[in-house]
C-alpha cells in the first residue's frame, strides 16, 4: 500500500533518525545531571535543539518548553491559564473545527463551571469553506473572557485561519491567544511574532520526526503568560514541565523543524502540484466529487498537501474497503478510537451521508507523481465498481 495519511502521522525522516541516534548510545546523560560531562553534553543538546525551533518560529530559546506531543501542549496551554487566570473570567472563545485535543479539554472545563464559545466557520458552498472571519472573534470577546484558542492549519480540510488578524483583536482586549499550530509549522512560514500569539502548540510526528515529542511556545515579552503546570516532579524546565527531558525526542523534533523549514519553499511547491494532479486526475476519470474546504486556487487559505473531498452515490464504509492499496483517512473516521462521523465536515454544512463518503488525503515528503497517479487509478476504480453495483 501507499502512504498518503501524513495528516495522521508522518514517517520519520532519515535525517532526523541520523541526528537523534547518538542520544542512544553516547550522549545518553540527563541533562539535569549537570555534575558531569554526560549531563553537560546531553543539556547542551537540548539547548541547541531550544535555539533551532525557537529560531524557526521567531521565538526565543527560552520561550520554547517540550512537552509528549501537541495533545500535552494544548492540554498545558489551556489548562494552565484557565486555571492561573481565573480572576479574569471564565470565558474561553474557540472554533467548531479545533482538533479534539483543543475541543476535549475546553469540554472537562466546561463542565467544571467554565464557558465555552465555539464560534462556526464558513460553511459549504463558500469558496473558503472552514474559515473563520476575525470579527467572529471580536464579537465574542466579552470582559470576562480569559483566552483565545485558535488553530493555525486544520488537519482535515487544511484550511489556514487568520491568526495575524485574530492577535491583533485579543491584544487590544487583553486576552491570551493560544493557536494549535501542529499541521501548520513546517508546513507554511510561523512566526510567533508576525502572528501575534501568545501560546503555540507544535508536534514532531506531523513533520517526519518522532511520536510522542513536542513543544509550547509560550511569550515571555508582554503581557506576562503564566502557566499553571500540569505534571509536577523534579521542577524541570523551570517547573512548567516536570520530568526528565527526552533528549532524543528533543533533539528529532529540533532536526525534523529544521529540515522542513529549510525546505519548505519547494517542498510547499512541490506538494501543491501533486495535489493539483491528484484533483483534476480524479475528476477526469470520475463524476460526482466535491471538494470539501477552501478552493484549491485560494492557496493561501490551504496547506498545499491536503485534499478532502466527497464522493457522491457511493457508501463511506465500500469505499474505504475498495481503496486499501492507498492509506487515506476517511470522513466517517471508523479507523479511529471515536468512531464518529468528522465533526470537522459536519461543522462546515456537509451533510451526513457526504461526510461519511469523504476521504482524505495527507500528501507527504515522500510521495511522488507516481504515486499520485496510483491513487487516481484506485479511487476512480473503486468509485466506478461501487456505482455499478447500486446501478
Ligand atoms: N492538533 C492537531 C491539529 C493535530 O492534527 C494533531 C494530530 O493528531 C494533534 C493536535 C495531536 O498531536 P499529538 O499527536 O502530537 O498529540
């Protein structure tokens, strides 16, 4: 089978297996080990991999913690002010299309006597399906509302949010703006400080780097950010994070950052083609398909690898047990833990029976035209066997 689910996760890059192995083996001490030269050299990696993302986001090393991946980081960043800044308010403003990790925790504070916000997007039939309109925003801001969460790139329809606009309107009404930027750094240029946020959640498995390692960006200028930790221990990371460092994580993030940033100009370029290919493919050789999201020619408002698109007239489950020679995710999600139709899909207007025959495609680093012409091949297969038999 071909992989085309790099939304979902993403192989580990060569590279980035090169740069984290002597973590194994050689620079294997704890960096809160500063006694001796094992520690030293292993908090000299971490410090390094804190200078290289912080350097590709517009950070500052210190700004940068690391976290087990952006489920933490969200968990850290909206937990940590809801329960810091409480005296402000209870009110929390967010979209309908956050990922789960942004929507679950927001949900436990919700039940807990906080408010939640969740403001709709664009709907279907709008050439920016998925967007958010940053007066949305300033509309829902009331005085007791403590913060923002935002995502930057949605990791079903690849829809990009205006963060920059978003920003400005949560600092004049001195609220904190976390954005969920997983599927977004790497991927399109971020920076902290043209963006304006004030807590940003990045992981490295969505960028050829390893699971279970991430990071929060978390301002230090300003309006002080204070973070009510969530894991406590040995004080680590000046207390916001606990636990030992994972050094090799630390450092495949950093290398996995750093490569897709390096070569994010024709990689953005490169990926753009295919999916333009894989789309006009498709629709030469099949009818009945509705692209789901922003129009592709808005490429600013879409991650150039992405592709989300129904299929009219056949059923969600056929189809994806006719296409098992590609991995792509389906908008019925029954692969998941939570076998529930996308709530992404349903947030925009699709109806029921378009979202469960959606399919989504991750193209990825290491797909190539080839690849892309497999796939048409697949799919319009599929979707003219699973027509003929209903005909
Ligand atoms: N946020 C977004 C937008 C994602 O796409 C994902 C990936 O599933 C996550 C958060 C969760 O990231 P992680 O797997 O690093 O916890």
């Amino acid at each position: 089978p071909i992989y085309f689910d790099n939304h979902a996760t993403t192989q580990v890059d060569p590279r980035v297996v090169e740069a984290m192995l002597p973590t194994f083996t050689e620079t294997y001490g704890n960096p809160s080990s500063v006694g001796h030269l094992f520690g030293e050299a292993a908090k000299e990696l971490v410090e390094r991999s804190q200078q290289t993302i912080a350097a590709a986001i517009g950070a500052e090393a210190k700004e940068i913690v690391f976290t087990s991946g952006a489920t933490e980081s969200n968990n850290l960043a909206i937990g940590g002010v809801l329960t810091q800044r409480r005296r402000r308010g209870d009110h929390v403003v967010t979209v309908t299309t956050e990922h789960k990790a942004v929507l679950d925790p927001l949900e436990q504070f919700e039940q807990r006597g906080y408010e939640v916000t969740r403001l709709a997007p664009r709907q279907v039939g709008d050439p920016l399906a998925g967007q958010l309109a940053a007066a949305q925003v300033a509309e829902a801001i009331r005085p007791d509302t403590s913060l923002v969460s935002i995502m930057l790139a949605n990791n079903e329809i690849g829809v990009i949010q205006p963060l920059a606009e978003i920003a400005q309107i949560c600092k004049q009404q001195g609220v904190l703006l976390h954005c969920d930027a997983t599927q977004a750094v790497g991927k399109i240029p971020v920076d902290v400080q043209q963006l304006g946020v004030d807590l940003m959640s990045f992981s490295a498995h969505k960028i050829y780097g390893p699971k279970g390692s991430g990071g929060l960006y978390v301002r230090k200028e300003g309006p002080r950010v204070r973070l009510q930790p969530s894991i406590f221990g040995g004080g680590q990371q000046r207390g916001i994070r606990s636990g030992t460092l994972n050094v090799t994580g630390i450092v495949g993030l950093a290398e996995a950052v750093r490569l897709s940033v390096a070569e994010m100009a024709d990689e953005s370029a490169r990926l753009r083609q295919l999916r333009d290919t894989l789309w006009s493919g498709l629709n030469e050789r099949t009818t009945g398909l509705h692209l789901n999201g922003p129009e592709l020619d808005h490429s600013e408002a879409r991650l150039a690898g992405n592709l989300n698109f129904a299929v009219e007239q056949v059923d969600g489950e056929a189809l994806m047990m006719n296409v098992r020679e590609i991995a792509v995710s389906s908008g019925s999600a029954c692969t998941s833990a939570n076998p529930q139709p996308s709530h992404v899909l349903r947030a925009i207007g699709l109806s029921e029976d378009l979202t469960r025959s959606s399919l989504r495609f991750g193209l990825g680093r290491f797909n190539t035209a080839e690849e892309v012409a497999f796939a048409v091949d697949v799919v319009a297969t599929a979707v003219d066997k699973l027509r003929k038999l209903i005909a």
